[in-house]
C-alpha cells in the first residue's frame, strides 16, 4: 500500500496558469508528436510480429529432356505443383510480440518522461518570470521611494543640514536601482521567449500574480514509491528489463530454427503399354542442421540478459537518486516556507516600521541620514528575499513534479492498493 499524492491545478494556493500552460505546451510540441509516433509504429509492428512467413506455391517443368523439352518423350517428365510452409518453432511467434510489445511500452514511457520534463520546464519557467517581474515591481516601488528621499535630502543640502555625501549615496541607489530595472527587462525577454517557444507559438503574453503566498511542503511520504508508481523514467526501465528477459527467451528459442515442409503433385502426360502416366505426389520436411544457430543463440541470450541486468541497476540508481533528490527539495522547501513566515510575521513590518519612525526623525533633525539611508537598503533586500523565497516554494513543487512524476501538495488523497 501507498499514499498517493494529489494531483491538483489550484491546490494550495497553486495559479492555474502555470499549470494550464503546461499542458497547453504538452499538447503543442512537435517533438512530443513525433515521439508518439515513434511509440505508435512500434506497437503497429509488434502486432503483427511473429507472423508466419507466406507460403510458396511453385510450379516447375520437371525431367524434360533437353534436345526437345517436350513432356511427352521421357517417361520421368511432368508438370511438379509444389507448396512449402515453414513453422517457426513453438512459442517465437508469442515471444516475438512480447518483445515488441515491450519496446513500444519503453518508447511510450519514454515519451511520457520527455512530457514530465517539458510541464517542469514551463512551470519552472512560468514561475522564474514571476519573479523577475515581482523584482521589477519592487524595484519600481523602492526607485519611487528613493527620488522621493532624494529630493528631501536635497533640500536639506540646500540648507546645509546634511553634507553632500547624502546625495551621492543617494543617487549610486537611484542609479542601482535603474540598472536592476534593464537586468529584469532582459530576464523578461528571455523567459518570454522560452515560454513561447516551449507552446510552440509565435506571439506570446504572460499574466502572473502581484501577490505570491509561499507554498507549504508536503507531509513525509514514502517517495520512493510514489516515483515507482508514478514515474514514466522508472517504468521505462523496467519494461526495457522485462523486454530483456523475454529477448533471451527468445534466443533460446531461436537455437532451434524451425521445419520446413512441403508437399509436391506432378501431373505426367507420358501414356505407353509400359507406363501409363500414373501421376506422381511427394511430402517432405526439412530440418535445418544447427551448426552455427546455437552458438548465435547462446551469445544473444546472454546480451539479452547482460541488458536485463543494466536496466536493473538504472532502475535502482534512479530509485535512489529520488530519495537522495527529495530530501534535498524538501529542505529548500522548508527552509523558504519558514523564511517567507519569518519575513511575513517579523522581519519586513519591523524594518517597515523602522523606516518610517527614521524619516520622521529625519524630517524633524533627530535622526541622521546614514539610518534613513541603512533602513532603506534594508528593507529593499528584506522584501526581495522574502519575494525570492515565496518563489522558491513553487519552484521546488516543480522540481519535486520532474523527479516523482506526480505535483506533490500538502493535502493526501488515503491509500490506493
């Protein structure tokens, strides 16, 4: 038994949209397209692997003499019908479609993997722009506030109330902050065009939130067994081991190669006192003798089940490269979950505060500018860290997507057999 996880769009505070794209990107690849056509051919030719070969019908002009090639001059003479069959071996042809059953069943998981890392990477991608555009939005609003203290701090210069260093910090954090402004813009672009590129389409706009909740980690669960039940890459490997193992059946199998048979009817036209043309019938069966067969058979089953044991060990590698991979997420999650708590509850309304008692004491000559100017940097990396960290918790949701198969959320569906 095993805990399933959700699968959900707008669970625990998740947008649609990111989501949504993924499976519009899913739907429009070309390169999905083609790798389900690939699987579709294989499972053609599977169903009709192992079919027997056609049988041959031949006629033949037998014993005519050659100073006449008349049928009529030598007793032997006659027109031979002839059909022949070959039966493969007992159980080739089940074993032949076993095989390539299983090589389209790894060549669809194949194609489902290479879909779970296309919804990862559009949702990754979703989520990178917004951040890039949260940043921005920051970025405008602490620009707007620092021409704000930039014009205060320049009257007061005029005064002489504060030095000239004010205005020149001043100015290096309006100017910092004017940089940020084209580094999102060029971020932007780029995620767009990624964006667009994975939906296969030519033009593209992206609405994303202004307001970002931090996404709480899942409870413990066995991931293992989650990955195992849900993963295309692990199921892939095991039909490529189960494949294995019936390809060396197969050449076992293959050791033998099968009768021939055939049944002959020749019509004689010859009529004497001695032979009156009575017609001719003729069975045969012909065995192949196995002088080279067992050998070839011999090394291509133990191929077979050199390749059964290599997708063994994928399959655990994998196995454990999971659990290693989820332990890492979880505590990235965590960690940026208990940030964004932090910054929410303590952190930003303590330095927003903070300022705000600075500038009035500012203002009035109680406080010196090197604190209004402290508390402004301050709050500015507070509220990005806090941005950065909600962020996080989406992004290891679709880090946590790519490496168990399914979106884990912080909700359990029971137990499935």
């Amino acid at each position: 038994m095993l805990t399933m996880l959700l699968m959900m769009a707008a669970a625990e505070g998740q947008p649609a949209d990111a989501w949504a794209l993924a499976e519009r990107a899913v739907r429009a690849s070309p390169a999905l397209e083609g790798l389900q056509a690939r699987a579709a051919s294989l499972h053609h030719r599977a169903r009709v692997a192992g079919a027997w070969s056609d049988p041959v019908l031949s006629v033949e002009l037998s014993n005519a003499p050659v100073t006449s090639l008349s049928l009529g001059d030598h007793p032997m003479s006659g027109t031979q019908l002839r059909l022949q069959q070959h039966l493969p071996p007992p159980g080739r042809s089940r074993l032949l479609r076993s095989v390539g059953e299983g090589r389209a069943e790894v060549a669809d998981e194949a194609t489902a993997e290479a879909a779970l890392r296309l919804r990862a990477h559009v949702v990754r991608s979703w989520w990178e722009l917004t951040r890039i555009r949260g940043l921005r939005r920051l970025t405008d609003a602490h620009l707007a506030r620092s021409e704000e203290l930039l014009a205060s701090v320049r009257v007061r210069f005029e005064t002489g109330g504060v030095g000239q260093y004010a205005v020149v910090r001043l100015e290096v954090l309006r100017d910092r902050l004017r940089d940020d402004l084209g580094d999102f813009e060029r971020a932007d672009t780029e995620l767009v065009s990624a964006l667009t590129a994975a939906l296969a389409s030519d033009e593209e706009t992206f609405e994303t939130p202004a307001e970002i909740p931090a996404l709480p980690p899942p409870p413990p669960q066995a991931w293992t067994e989650v990955a195992r039940a849900h993963r295309p890459a692990l199921r892939r490997w095991t039909h490529e081991r189960r494949a294995a193992e019936q390809g060396a059946r197969l050449a076992r199998v293959d050791a033998f190669r099968g009768v021939t048979l055939w049944a002959g009817y020749r019509v004689r036209t010859i009529d004497t006192p001695q032979d009156a043309g009575v017609d001719f019938a003729s069975l045969g069966v012909g065995v192949p003798l196995p002088l080279s067969s067992v050998r070839r058979s011999r090394g291509e089953r133990e191929a077979a089940l050199s390749e059964a044991v290599s997708a063994s060990a994928h399959e655990q590698a994998l196995l454990d490269a999971v659990d290693a991979d989820m332990q890492a997420i979880l505590a990235r999650w965590r960690r940026a979950s208990d940030k964004v708590a932090l910054y929410d509850d303590t952190l930003i309304p303590s330095a927003t505060a903070a300022l705000q008692l600075a500038r009035a004491d500012f203002a009035v000559g109680r406080a010196d500018f090197a604190s209004v100017f402290d508390t402004e940097v301050e709050l500015v990396d507070l509220e990005r860290s806090r941005l950065q960290a909600a962020v996080q918790t989406h992004l290891q949701q679709a880090e946590a997507l790519a490496v168990l198969g399914v979106r884990p959320t912080t909700s359990t569906l029971g137990e499935a057999p």
